[in-house]
C-alpha cells in the first residue's frame, strides 16, 4: 500500500507512519518499491511470523519468571 491509502481515515500522519515504516524496514519486516510518485510498502510475511515466534518465548520467558517470583514473594 501507499502511505495515502495507510493513512487514510487515520489521524497518524503520513510522516510519522513513513518514519515507522523505514524502523520496520531496516528490521526486514517491510520493503518499499517506487512506483510513479509514490512508494508502495510490502509486508514480508515470513519475517513478521519469526518476529512473532520470537516475541512469544520471550513472553513465555517473563511469564515464566514472574511467576517463579510470586511464589518466592508469596512463599
């Protein structure tokens, strides 16, 4: 999608949208193509689905510790 159509109906503005999307860019979960005037914005699919497999066992990780923790605190 174009920023345009990203930021339609939203109240984020293009710029801090782009300024996102150039952080998610450099990460690999997003590439850009231009196409006339405007760049499109690709999500990479497989790089996002690592990203969130990565963030569940490290969720698992912190529930994991806290709940070693309450039971020392409740102990």
């Amino acid at each position: 999608m174009s920023i345009t159509k990203l930021t339609a109906g939203s109240k984020v503005t293009r710029q801090a949208i782009t300024k996102h999307l150039r952080v998610m860019e450099a990460a690999g979960l997003v590439r850009s193509a231009r196409h006339g005037r405007e760049n499109v914005w690709q999500l990479d699919q497989r790089r996002l689905e690592d990203a969130r497999y990565c963030l569940d066992l490290i969720s698992k990780q912190w529930d994991n510790a806290l709940g070693r923790l309450r039971k020392f605190v409740e102990g």
